[in-house]
C-alpha cells in the first residue's frame, strides 16, 4: 500500500508537545555494537530543496528515494549513484513523483509514483501530493519513465519490482464503493504488473477485505502488502497484512491489533517484515515474520513508543524506524534478536543524526533520512559498513536521543505511519 514520503498521505495529525530529552541506556548507548563494523555516512544531499529521503538501495548501491526542488513546494524520485551523485527522474507531466518503498532489483528497474497533468475528476488526493492531478505507477529504466496502467480506475501506484521484470503496487478499479470513507471514492486493488510489457494482474484481497495493496516481491514472485476496507491509500486502512503465493492471499497475523498491519518487506527466504498495531490500535510496533516461528514482535529503542521496518536483506538484517509519543525518531538496525540505534554504530564526528531506515543491500549498506541541526535540513543519507577500510570509533551521538523540530516530525509521521491518521479511519462493524 506508501510515500514514503514527501508523501503518500495529508490528513496526518502532527504532534505538537515536545518530549523530554532521553537519557542513553547502556543499551543505546553501546548499540550493542559488538561485531559491527563501524558505518561511515554520507549526505547525499538534495535536488535544490531542504529535503529529501532515501528509501530504497539495490545491490549495485544504487539509492532511490524522493527529493525536493527549490522552494520545497514539490519533490520528485531521485537516482543516487557514486559515479553521478542524485539525478532527477522527472514525472509523468505533472509536478511530483516519489520512489517510496525499497526497490531491490538490479537490472535496472525503479518503480514509483507520479503526478500527470490531468485533473482527477473524484479529487481522491491517491498518492498524497495534493496537487488534485491524477497519479499514476511508473516504472523508470534507462532514463525513460513510462506509465502503467490501471484496472479501470483513474490512479495507480507502484512500490517495487524483482529481477524478473515484475513491478507490484496497487490499482484502482471502476467499482464506486459506497461504503467508501472519502475523500476515495473508488476501491483500489493489489497488482502485478508484467513482466510482459502492458500486462497487468489482479491479486485478490484477503477473504471478507475489499481493497488491497503489494508493497514488495521477491525473485520467487512472492508478493507481500496489506489488505483491508476501502478508503484513503494507507495502512490506516489495512486490517491485513498479506503474502500472496501463486495469486493467492494468506493473513500473516497481527500483533493484536485490529489496523495498521501491513508486511512491508520479504527477501528470498521468506522472511517478511512490516508493522502491525498493538492491542487497542494506539501504536504499532515492527515485526519480522517466518514460516515456522510466525509473527515475532520486533519491539522499540529503549524509551520508545512505537517502530515500523521497512527494509531487510538476505541476511536477516531489518532496518526501519523507533519513534518516542512525540515523533522524535532515530534509525535502527535489527539483527539476531537485537536492535540498535543506527546512530550508535556510525562513525564519530558526522553532523547527521539518522532519523530513520529505509533499505538494506545484502552489503549492509543502508540508506534512509537524517536530521542536520546544523543546517536545520532533512536530507536523505548512505550509511557504509567500513570493513577495514579505515578505522573508526562508532557513537556519533554516543546514543543522546534529538528532538526533532517539527516539520522533520512531520516529515517522519508521513513516512512511518504511511495512513496512520491520529483520528483515522475506523474498521467497519
């Protein structure tokens, strides 16, 4: 279901009351950083703008995300590479477009979502931009960004594809919902789209759910998303978190929750990660998911309220976000039952204080968003494992948590709640 970021959704309510500064438990403070090769962190900086976020990094390096232009007043997906620094990807014609979720594949395949320049005639707002455009799913290769189609509906979005050419997100169909909490009017759908060019394929909700959406897929062709009640783009709306296998939709649980459960992730071994609300839907916390042990909850950073992951390699290793009642939020980094504050781990003496986690490579390389207080910007990050290749000493903050101003708050709340509304919608009865 995403973005992301600069966004995916607008009717979040920001929370204004500032949180107390949290003293470092020896926990954060040390990061458990036994065996970790300390990271170093690079700025990538933006496209003019104030802002932007890394959501995605592939095995080649390559980091996608989505960035503001001058004025911070529209954002568009980005390509980073080492050798080119960030490239604009441009948009179906109208102003925006987000790479929002983690983009694994490398063969050179990025997906996401895009304003055109025609007005949605139903003003559903389906990708958060706000612009009143109609928004489609893109995938982009080779410098060329092309449309996919939807399943009979005026908007789209597309989230990942695998290096077998598939690109999953979720399509609206032609079906007005009357049962519909607007302002969406029509119900939208899980799809795949390809490999075959202009081929497009249904994945069915799970039993009893009207409206469904894919957020990631494997090279096996597993598919994972949520699924729930027709209304605005988000996980607010997913009562379901999803694997699909051969077309068909299983309900991988939930942490008590009722909403807000969505997998977010899964890698070729099958394991799935997401996040689900806990018992009375107050927050939610990141969860990893296998065959033989279920749904395991993840839990928070030690003085944490709620998590969400978004991000896992083949290795296990979970990347995401830990936020405190505030919406003061630092990355973590989860592996063998533990999790660290990413800011513990990276080098000494960099400015950024890493906000959250958006992707994981299989080389531990990790990109997200961070907070420079010295400027006051928001810009996205890379995050490389030093392995011998210079020694440093880990604990840039030494595990002080930061208060976020906040529209970094808002910013992040965007991002981790992808729907999430404080007065949100409500399953049905």
């Amino acid at each position: 279901m995403k973005s992301r970021i600069l966004t995916y959704i607008t009717a979040m309510t920001i929370l204004a009351v500032l949180a107390a500064p949290i003293q470092p438990t020896a926990q954060d403070r040390q990061g458990h950083n036994k065996g970790h090769a300390p990271y170093t962190v690079t700025n990538l900086g933006e496209l003019g703008g104030t802002s932007s976020s890394a959501n995605g990094i592939n095995n080649e390096g390559w980091v996608t995300g989505q960035a503001n232009l001058p004025g911070d007043q529209t954002g568009v997906a980005f390509l980073w590479q080492e050798r080119t620094g960030m490239t604009d990807l441009g948009t179906l014609g109208g102003p925006n477009s987000a790479v929002g979720w983690p983009i694994k594949d490398d063969i050179g395949l990025i997906a996401g979502s895009s304003d055109t320049s025609n007005a949605d005639p139903l003003n559903e707002n389906f990708c958060g931009f706000g612009t009143g455009l109609i928004c489609l799913g893109f995938v982009w290769q080779e410098g060329t960004m092309a449309p996919l189609p939807t399943l009979g509906g005026n908007n789209g979005s597309a989230a990942a594809a695998n290096n077998r050419g598939q690109v999953v997100g979720w399509a609206e169909s032609s079906t007005q919902d009357p049962s519909c909490i607007a302002p969406q009017v029509l119900d939208w759908e899980a799809v795949v789209w390809g490999p075959k060019l202009g081929e497009i394929h249904e994945l069915p909700p799970f039993s009893g759910d009207t409206i469904a959406g894919a957020v990631a897929v494997n090279d096996r062709g597993q598919v994972v998303g949520g699924s729930g009640f027709c209304g605005p783009v988000g996980s607010a709306v997913s009562a379901h978190a999803v694997l699909w296998q051969n077309g068909s939709p299983s309900d991988l649980g939930n942490l008590g929750g009722a909403i807000n459960n969505i997998a977010t992730g899964i890698n070729s071994q099958g394991k799935i990660i997401g996040f689900s609300d806990l018992a009375g839907d107050a927050t939610e916390h990141a969860f990893l998911w296998t065959k033989h042990n279920g749904m395991q909850d993840l839990g928070t950073l030690s003085g944490d309220f709620s998590s969400s992951a978004f991000g896992i390699n083949e290795e296990g290793q979970v990347i995401g976000v830990s936020c405190d009642a505030s919406g003061n939020c630092r990355a973590f980094l989860w592996e063998n039952g533990v999790m660290a504050d990413l800011n513990t781990l990276v080098c000494a003496g960099t400015p950024l204080y890493l906000t959250y986690g958006g992707d994981i490579n299989d080389s531990g390389e990790i990109a997200g968003g961070a907070y420079d207080p010295n400027t006051g910007d928001a810009p996205a990050f890379l995050a490389v494992p030093s392995h011998g290749k210079g020694h440093c000493e880990a604990g840039s903050s030494g595990g002080q948590k930061v208060i976020l101003p906040e529209n970094v708050r808002e910013k992040l709340q965007q991002r981790r709640g992808f729907g999430r509304m404080a007065a949100g919608p409500t399953k049905p009865q």
